[in-house]
C-alpha cells in the first residue's frame, strides 16, 4: 500500500510538471490527480474493509469448527467442550477490546495482528515458557494459561498478547497425527483469511532434557520429525516462515541456575543465545551454529570465572565450575539437531533459522550432571542424580525468556515470506498489477495525448480539404464534380455543428478541443465555394432569361399565359430571396423558404447534363444549396447577391398584367406537386400489370390526397399563403369584396382543371396488345389476376380522386349547368388554368357574377358519372344481413376476359380446343360489343378504347393461329399427299404416267376423302359452299377472305367437280357407267371395242346401245382397245392400257359434243384400214369423268382434271407459312 501510494505521488508530480511546463490546460492535470487520488483512497478502504473481513471469517470458521465438534463429542463432555467455547470467546473479546487492539481496530485483531505458532515434543515446557516470558497476555484462562482452543485448535492454546496472536501446539501434535485433518482445515482457514501472512513465525521449543542422554542419530530424528511438522505449515500455508528454534529447561543443566541466578529480573530477561540475520540464514547451519555456540560457551567461561569468585558456598562454586562443561557437553548433539532440522530440501522450501536461543521458564525437576554421569560411566560406577537438597532452595524465575519474543519474535512479524511457488505465483500477479497500473497510467495520458492528437489532425485535415478544394475549383469543367469535390467539406461543417450542439467525441475533449473556432471561417469558405458554383450560375442565367422576357413582353405588348407567368413569377421570386438589400415584406430565411429554394434549385441543376443520370449527385447538390441557405440567413451581408433593381421593377410590370389569382393557382399547383402526390398509371396499377400503359399523369394537386392534405384548407383563402410580397403587393391593402371575387375566380379555376386533368390522364391509357398466344395469354392472366383486377383498381381509383364533395348532388342538374359548360371547353386550344380563369373573369366582367356557375369540389364527380357507373364498385351495406353489392357492368367484361383465358390456355395446351376458342372468342367479341354500346355516349369512346382492344387483339391471334395450323396441316394433309400421288400424274396431266384411281379416290372422296375431310374439320367454319362455288365467311369479326387466299375457293371449286364426275351419290369408290353403241362402216367388216374386260362385237349389224362401267369390276386385265378388221381381211388396232386405258383411249380419238346434250363421239382414225370408227357415249350421270359436271359446246374431254385451279395452293392462309417441295 505505501509501495502504491509513493508511486502514485510519484506519477502525480510528474503529470503536474508535464501540465506546467507545456502550458497544457489544467484538466490534464487535475483530472489524472482526483483519479489517483481516488484510488488510494478506495484501495485504502478496500483494505480495511478485507481485513474486517478476514477478521469474521475466522471467528465464524471457528465457531464452525466448534459447533462441529461439539456434535462430535460424548454428551458427558459438551458441556466441558461448552465452557471451551464460553471461555474462547472471552478471551477473543478481551483482545479486541484491549488497548492496543483498539489502536489497530480491535474488531480486526485477528486479522491485523501477527500470528505465531509454538511447535515441540511434548514435556518441553513450551507453555511454561510463554506463561513465564512477561509478555502481556489481556485475557489468561482460569488455570492462568492460554486459553484452550477450539475446533481445529482444541488440542492448542491461544495465547493472545498485545503483539501478536500465539498459538501453542499441544507436544502430541509434533509426534502424533490426531485430529490431523481438523488441524490441516485451520491451517487452509488461514491461508484464506489471511492471505498475504498466514503465520508470522514458527517457535520450535526443544527441552534440553531430551537432547541430554541421547545419541546424535536420536537427535537427527528428533529434528526430522519437528521438521516435518515445520514442513506441513510452510506447505499448507505457502509460505517460508522464520523459525526461533528456543531450547528449553536449561536449568537442568547442572550449575545453570547457580551461574545465573545472580542476575537482576531485567538482566534475566535478555537474550542467551544467537540471532541469524536474513541474509546469512542459508549459510551452512551447521558452521553457522557451531561458530555461534563456541561463542556462547566462551561467554559461559567468562561467567563461571566472576561466579567463582564471588560465591563462597564450596558446592555451588563446583557446580559453577563444571557448567561451562555441561554446557559444551551439548555441542554435538545440538549441531546436528540444528542441522537436521534445517536440512535442504530440493524438493520444498527450507525453513529459515532465524536464531537460537537457551531458556528456562521455571525450575522444576532434577538437574543432570553431565559431567559426573560420563565419569560414572568412564569408572564403570552407578549414576547419581542431583538432589533437590543438593542445591540451596532458590525461587522459581525464567531466564532469557522476554527480549526473545519482545525484541526478535515480534519485531520480526514481516520476516514471514511466501513459499518460492507462492512467490512466483505471486510475482505473477504483481507483475499482472504493475502491468494494470502502467496501462491505467498510460490511459491517463493517453487520453489527452489523444485528443491533442485527434484536434491537430482534425485542423489539419480541414486545412487540406480547403485547399484541396480551392484548386480543384480552379481545374474544375462543370458543377457536376465540383458537387463531389465539396461534399467532404460540407460533412466537415456539419460534423462541427453537430459538435456545437452535442459536444464534440469523448476522445477530442479535455479542454484541447478547438472546433468552434472553425465554424465561422470554414462556413465562410464552404458557402462562398457553393455560392460561386451552384447559385452564381443560376441566378446569372435568370437575370439574362428575365431580361429576354420582358423585351419581348415589350415589343409584343401580350398578357403573359399561366406558365410563363409562372415560371418567371418563380425567377424572380428565387432572385429576391438570394440577393439584397432586403425589404420588410421579404420572409425571412426560415424552414418554409429554405425547402422551396433547395427544391427549385435542385429541380434546376436536376434537368442539367452530370445530374439528370446521377440521382446521388442531385441528392448531394441539394444538402449544399440546403447548408448555403443556412449561412446565407447567418450572414447575409458577404453570401447574399447584388439585387438587380431594374430587372425586378420591369418584371412585375410584365407579371401585372395578369390577376394574381393565375399565379396563385400555379403556385398552389407547384406546392403539391413537390409533396409527391401525383398519380400516374403505375402508381395506381403497381408494378406488376405491365399492359395497360400511359404516359399521362395527375399532378398532385389534383389527387384527393392532395385536395385533402393540402388544397381544401388554402382554397378556403387561397390568396392569403400566396407569395404576393414578390410583386410588391399586400394581400391587406386589396378590396374585400375583389378579394372575395379573385378567390371564388381561382377556386373554380382549380376544379375546372381538376376535371381536365383526370380526363386527359384517361386518355392516355391504352392496353398494349399482344403479338403472339403467348402474350395474347399474358394479357388476360394480367388484366384477370387480383381481387379487384387492375381494370377495377383503375375504376376505383377514379372514383375515389373524383369524389371530393361530401354530398352527392343530382346529375341531371348538373348536366344543365356547370357539366354542360365543360363539355363545351373540353376542344379547346388554351391551356387548363387559363381556360378557367379567363371563363370566369369574362362571367365576372360581364357583370354575370349573379348567374356565373362557378365549378366547386361537387362539380367534379358527376362529369365521371358514366365512367365511374361502369367500373367504380358500389358502396357495400353494412350489417351481417346485409345484400352483396349490385353487379356493375365491368364485372360482365371481366367474365368474359377469364372465359377468354380459360379457352387460351387449353387452346395452347391442346389444338383440339382451336374451336372452342375461336367460338370463345366470337362470343366475346358480340358481348363486350353489346356492353360498349350500352354506355353513355360521352364516355363511351373512353370505354372503347379501353375494353376493346384486348377483344380485338386476341381476335386477331386467334385467327391468325387458326389460319397458321390450317395451313400448316394443308400442306402435310392435302399438298403433301396431292403433290406426291396425284400432281403429274394421269389424268391431271395427259403426258404422265398413271395415278392409281384408288390414290384418286381417296383424295377426292366426298366427305371422308383426304380434301373434304380437310374441309370439314379446318375450312368450313370460314368457307361455305353455295351452290357449284364455295365463298368465305364471317367468323369471330373477321371474314374469311382476312384470313384464306381466294385461290383457296378456285381449289375447291375445281376439287368439287372432279368429286361430283367420279363419284356417284351415296358411292364410296370413283366411278362412271355410259352407255355406246357403235356406229356402222362400210370398209370394216368388224369392230371390237373392250374396256376393263367388258368386250362388244359389232359387225355392221343393226345399231344397239351397250351399257359398260368403269373401272371393271371382273378383275381382268385392265386398259381399253378398238380391234377391227377391213373387207379385205387385215386387221387394225388401237389400244391403251392401264386403269386410266378408256380415258387414254379417247384422248386419242376426236371427241365432239352435241350442245346441251350428254351423249358425246369419239372419232378414230385408221390408216391403215382408210376409213374411221366412230363411237357414240352416254353417261348414265349429266357429272362424270369424261366433261365434268356440265358438258358445254366447247368443253374439252378430260376437263375436269386439267382446268386451271386443279393444283393445291401452296399457301392458303394469309400470314401462314407456304408448303415446301
């Protein structure tokens, strides 16, 4: 504690030298001062309170003890171990409330005063010794001793004097293990409570009797087993503690008392024997002692020659003279006691020999002769002891007891040490202290250091940053990066009046911090900086557009219109309030005014190239205009501009020229819309409906939030908030009943314009139509998805905006009014704001003020009345019994919107469902029409154009998916299998080879043939057959000439003749049966004519008429010859064979048809035979192969097949892809 205080004083004087010699400020100094100084004093009260502490706790663990014990014992014996306790605590008491306890707060003797333990075989008189010392004792027991222990020391006595506490082993414990581990308990209740001296000092007692008659080896193990006893307290307490070693019962020593008994009581008090200073203590004992003794015994010699002379009893003059010897005669044995008891021990600490000392407590027992007993023993004679008688009867006294404990024992009390383990352990912790108390120095001082250092480097830093700035400003192209450039300076500024007003950081105070010093010029710099950059060219460039303004408003002699008023209104309203001299109708620079010119400038810069695409710069622009206002209005005199006078006169001449009731509602305009009101598609719609577009949007003072926030209150006065003070003017000064009259002027303005605007924002919506089914699909899911769907939000959100008043009004009367006055301004060319304004001052100057209509928040609902009846869901009814609400006619729409999306989707996963859409979407096309139609005329264009086109658009996909599939199968059902089978091929072209006439048949099969089952399934529902021809029609709004080429009709118009010629009604195979007959000739004897097997002979008999059918059915050769033979007998022939042999056979002939009649000849010409044979046909059917359906005068044989058209289109479908090959 002294160590610490002396330190700390230490520190103290120099932190005050380093505050006085610097000039530091005094906090650097006062502050370490009352912390160190609060530090000893709570380290001082920690101690006091630590040894109350220890104090108590060894009284309570004692009385633990006790209590324990008294548990243990016999119940014959608690009333014995009763009184103990009774006495103990006495004796404990008397201690604290002795004299010189109470010096040292006598409630904390046990604690404070040193501790001694008195250690020793038993018989060795060391309680005789401590009763006998002189020392003062406040409490002795009834038997006039120490006080009997308890617990852990009942078999010790507590001898409790005014220095110390002595603790009196009993003899047993130095050669017995009783009560072993009681006693090891209150050697560790020590060590706890008494941490830093658990024990001040060990007196090992030693009667000289036992050392007198034995052998040096007895001796040794005497010592051993003393020392092992030393050994466990050292142990158990860590501590090397010094040990008196006090040898005892001299005076059976013959002669003892006969040499000394002459000594006065003081002289009998002092010290016989020998004290070890500390640092000679490990020496060799042995040399040590021995060195010692012969001293003593020399000094012995001394004594027994003055006691000779001066004693005249014979007896005692002998035994005086043999003492000297007596006492040598202990030499050896008491060397190697000392030594084995003193003995190094690498393994533990080694108790320290502080000294040793000869004493006597009291005179009782025999004295041994040593002399004459080893004589005895030399002559081989019997011992003879010394009787009592032998020696004049002398009073009992101690000798050389008091100086050892008052001058050496209780001096010594901080001799005690701990062990070399404790020391280390110990070292450790101190080392851990010294290191804490260091750190704790040096953050006393680090934190001035610190904020020295921080403050410098802070001035520092500001100082680069101006000058960093100033020649960046030099270098600089644009404002853009002059923007960056100053944001660290403006954080600066900031930072320092942030300071200002909280305080600056913990670590840049104790009096060095000397920001508020900076704040001015740094202020200064920062706003001149912006003032050069950001508001300087703002300002140049209005007064420059000012002056253009007004010479032209002076050369054309025109009422500004409402924007340029305006805008020009806001220039010189900007120019008045950055420049001066000020006026007194000027508003102060305050929140109000300080927002409008950061928004107005940041607006300005925020249209200029280095902002428009950096919304961080524009954010960062505007906390400097913000910071420039704010030292403008601080110092006006160097911020503020040179006000051009000139220009502010001739611009309010301009701006006169209008009613202040114009600028007042363009102002008002221009308030909300800097509130973030307006309206525009996506905020309605949100994020997610991506295909109703519009570019239009809805300022914010004509949202119903707007109106309710911020219009309704100041159109209740509209003139009195307005910035009348830039023209000059007083709101005070102007006519009541005018005032009243520009007022109600400007609120109808506002609620005319109000309607304007939602209208024209309608107008721009339009729905994006799609370009496939996929997005065709996309569309419906989006205009379906939602509860309300985004058409309904959008209705919604109309009707909410428009409904302002808080009456509903009649529209029919409305519509005989104001309604009917808007309707008639809708086409015209004049802005919104105008158009009011003027109508209204012309009602007013015409002197109509008693029949003017002026527009009020009830005339804006019921010019939507149509919209919002066909969209805006009805109120609900309250109550649990109430209706669900009515049915609006935008849920039929919808309806029909999810039916569409319903058929889309299926349609896309199945081409079957193709149909179901098409007639899907017929259906909705006719309804969705109907619904349209059934609205109100004015609003329905509206309506229209936002219902209709995703109607038409999906009408438009579906056609043209259908037309795509159509011709896409065409050309893998019908062009495909006509190219490869039929195309080329006979009868389509007369060169070809042979088709097979089932390929034919199989196309042109009615109903179930490759082409008609393909027009049943695909074209059907877009061409009809009427009549002989086929002609398109109208499906889903779309005829089918939209959709299909015409050369689509020409196909099938040709494909139904070939159909009708080959196949007879109800016939499933092509076929044809005619009738002939043979006409006679006179050069040819006979004629054979075969088709398929069927064979007629004529040999120029009687004409008959014979019935054939092709194709032949007998399953013979097939193919189709004339065979004649002449008069002279040679035969001719002429032949086709294969299925298509007839036709073939008549092509080669000369076919000639009567007009109008179905019989037709055939003409062959024989050369060799010189004449010709001529065959009559008569088809049983007017349609067949041979002229197809109607036989004309000039119809050629084989017709059908080869008229142009016969060849499948390769492309049918308009948009649709052509057949490949």
């Amino acid at each position: 504690m002294l160590a610490l205080t002396v330190l700390i004083a230490v520190f103290i004087v120099l932190v005050w030298t380093a505050v006085l010699l610097l000039s530091l400020p005094l906090w650097g100094a006062i502050v370490p001062t009352v912390l160190l100084v609060f530090i000893i004093v709570a380290a001082y009260l920690f101690q006091r309170h630590q040894a109350s502490k220890a104090a108590r706790d060894i009284e309570r663990e004692l009385g633990v003890q006790a209590d324990a014990q008294l548990q243990n014992v016999r119940p014959d014996q608690q009333e014995e171990i009763q009184a103990m306790q009774a006495e103990f605590s006495k004796a404990l008491q008397s201690l604290k409330s002795s004299k010189l306890a109470r010096a040292r707060q006598g409630k904390d003797a046990l604690s404070v005063l040193p501790w001694y333990m008195i250690i020793g075989p038993p018989g060795s008189g060391k309680s005789t010794a401590l009763r006998n010392s002189g020392i003062q004792f406040p409490y002795l027991s009834s038997r006039g001793g120490g006080v009997k222990g308890v617990g852990g020391t009942r078999n010790c006595e507590w001898w409790l004097t005014n220095e110390g506490v002595i603790l009196d082993t009993a003899g047993r414990y130095t050669t017995e293990d009783d009560d072993r581990e009681e006693w090891l308990s209150f050697l560790d209740m020590l060590k706890r409570n008494r941490p830093r001296k658990p024990v001040n000092g060990l007196v090992v007692a030693v009667s000289v009797g036992d050392l007198i008659g034995i052998d040096e080896e007895q001796s040794v193990q005497l010592a051993q087993t003393i020392r092992e006893r030393v050994d466990e307290v050292m142990e158990r307490l860590k501590m090397i503690v010094p040990v008196y070693v006090m040898f005892t019962k001299c005076d059976l020593l013959a002669g003892f008392v006969d040499i000394f008994g002459d000594l006065p009581k003081t002289e009998r008090g002092q010290i016989w024997g020998f004290t070890v200073r500390p640092e000679d203590a490990r020496d060799a004992i042995g040399e040590t002692f021995a060195a010692r003794f012969d001293e003593l015994a020399e000094v012995v010699e001394q004594r027994c020659i003055v006691r000779i002379g001066a004693e005249r009893h014979p007896e005692t003059r002998e035994r005086i003279f043999r003492f000297p010897q007596q006492f040598e005669g202990l030499r050896s044995n008491l060397i190697e006691f000392t030594q084995a008891l003193f003995a190094e021990n690498v393994y533990a600490d080694t108790p320290v020999m502080r000294g040793v000392y000869f004493t006597s407590g009291t005179q009782e027992g025999s004295p041994i002769d040593r002399v004459m007993n080893a004589m005895a023993d030399a002559f081989g004679i019997r011992r003879t002891t010394t009787p009592d008688g032998g020696r004049p009867a002398v009073e009992a006294r101690s000798y050389f007891l008091r100086d050892m404990f008052a001058e050496v024992v209780f001096p010594d009390q901080n001799l005690a040490m701990m062990s070399s383990a404790e020391v280390l352990r110990q070292k450790r912790i101190q080392l851990g202290y010294a290191g804490g108390c260091l750190a704790v120095a040096l953050l006393i001082l680090l934190f001035p250091t610190m904020s020295f250092v921080k403050n410098r480097r802070f001035i520092q830093t500001t100082m680069v940053m101006a000058q960093a700035l100033k020649l960046q400003e030099a270098g600089a192209t644009g404002a853009g990066p002059m923007v960056d450039a100053m944001l660290p300076m403006r954080q600066q500024i900031d930072k320092l009046l942030e300071w200002e007003q909280e305080g600056p950081p913990a670590g840049m105070r104790l009096g060095l911090y000397r920001g508020d010093e900076l704040i001015a010029p740094l202020g200064a710099f920062y706003g001149a900086t912006v003032r050069r950059v950001l508001i300087d060219p703002v300002l140049t460039s209005d007064l420059k557009e000012m002056k253009t303004w007004v010479e032209a408003q002076r050369q054309g002699d025109e009422t500004p219109t409402g924007r340029e008023y305006a805008r020009y209104f806001d220039r010189l309203k900007l120019h008045l309030l950055l420049s001066g001299p000020r006026t007194a109708r000027e508003p102060e620079l305050g929140d109000g005014v300080r927002s409008w010119l950061v928004k107005s400038l940041t607006e300005r810069w925020g249209r200029k190239p280095g902002f428009t695409d950096s919304a961080h710069r524009t954010t960062q622009m505007s906390n400097h205009v913000d910071s420039f206002v704010k030292l403008l209005a601080q110092d006006s005199t160097n911020l503020a501009f040179t006000r051009n006078d000139k220009v502010v006169r001739d611009v309010r001449v301009i701006l006169d020229r209008l009613p202040f009731s114009t600028l007042a509602l363009e102002q008002l305009i221009a308030d909300v819309g800097r509130e973030g009101y307006d309206i525009t598609i996506s905020s309605v719609l949100g994020s997610t409906t991506q295909h109703i577009k519009g570019d239009g949007r809805v300022r914010g003072a004509f949202t119903r939030k707007g109106w309710e926030t911020v219009v309704s209150a100041k159109l209740e006065h509209p003139l009195q908030g307005a910035d009348i003070w830039v023209l000059d003017k007083d709101t005070n000064a102007t006519n009541e009943l005018e005032l009243e009259r520009q007022e109600r002027i400007l609120r109808s303005a506002y609620y005319e314009q109000y309607i304007l605007e939602w209208k024209a924002f309608l107008s721009s919506l339009r729905v994006q139509p799609p370009t496939n089914t996929t997005e065709a699909l996309a569309l419906l899911e989006d205009l379906t998805r939602g509860e309300p769907p985004p058409l309904a939000r959008l209705f919604k959100a109309v009707d909410y905006n428009v409904s302002l008043g808080a009456e509903e009004i009649d529209t029919s009367a409305v519509e005989d009014g104001v309604l009917k006055k808007l309707k008639g301004k809708l086409g015209a060319g004049a802005t919104a704001v105008e158009k009011g304004v003027r109508f209204a001052s012309e009602k007013v100057a015409g002197g109509e003020d008693s029949e003017v209509e002026y527009f009020t928040e009830q005339s804006v609902k019921p010019s939507f009345k149509g919209l919002t009846d066909f969209g805006a869901p009805p109120k609900r009814a309250k109550g649990p019994d109430a209706p669900p609400p009515e049915s609006i006619p935008l849920d039929l729409y919808q309806e029909q919107l999810q039916f569409l999306r319903d058929a889309q989707r299926a349609a896309m996963e199945s081409q079957d469902e193709s149909a179901a859409m098409m007639a899907r979407v017929q259906t909705a096309r006719v309804s969705v029409q109907s619904l349209i139609k059934a609205q109100e005329v004015g609003w329905r264009p509206r309506i229209e154009a936002l219902l209709w086109p995703p109607i038409e658009a999906i009408s438009e996909l579906t056609l043209k998916e259908a037309g795509g599939k159509a011709s896409d199968q065409w050309c893998s059902e019908v062009a495909t299998a006509f190219n490869q089978k039929l195309a080329g091929h006979y009868p389509f072209n007369r060169n070809g080879q042979d088709s097979a006439v089932a390929d034919v048949g199989d196309f042109f099969r009615p109903e179930s043939g490759t082409l008609w089952g393909f027009y049943s399934g695909v074209l059907k529902s877009h061409v009809e057959q009427s009549g002989s021809r086929f002609k398109f029609v109208t499906r889903a709004g779309r005829a089918g000439g939209s959709l299909y080429y015409g050369s689509v009709l020409t196909f099938l118009s040709r494909s139904r003749e070939i159909s009708e010629s080959l196949f007879a009604p109800r016939d499933a195979e092509p076929g044809v049966k005619f009738t002939f007959h043979i006409r006679p000739s006179p050069k040819l004897a006979s004629i054979r004519f075969t088709v398929d097997g069927q064979t007629v002979d004529y040999n120029n008999g009687p004409e008959e008429w014979h019935q054939f059918e092709w194709p032949g059915k007998g399953g013979k050769s097939v193919g189709a010859s004339i065979r004649v033979r002449n008069n002279r007998g040679q035969p001719e022939t002429v032949e086709q064979e294969g299925e298509w042999g007839l036709f073939r056979l008549l092509e080669e002939g000369t076919a000639r048809v009567e007009g109008g009649a179905r019989v037709f000849s055939v003409t062959w010409a024989l050369p060799s035979s010189e004449t010709e044979v001529v065959i009559d046909f008569k088809p049983s059917r007017s349609a067949s192969p041979f002229f197809g359906v109607t036989a004309g005068r000039n119809a050629k044989l084989m017709q059908p097949f080869r008229m142009p058209g016969v060849q499948p289109p390769r492309v049918i479908a308009k948009g649709g892809s052509g057949c490949s090959g």
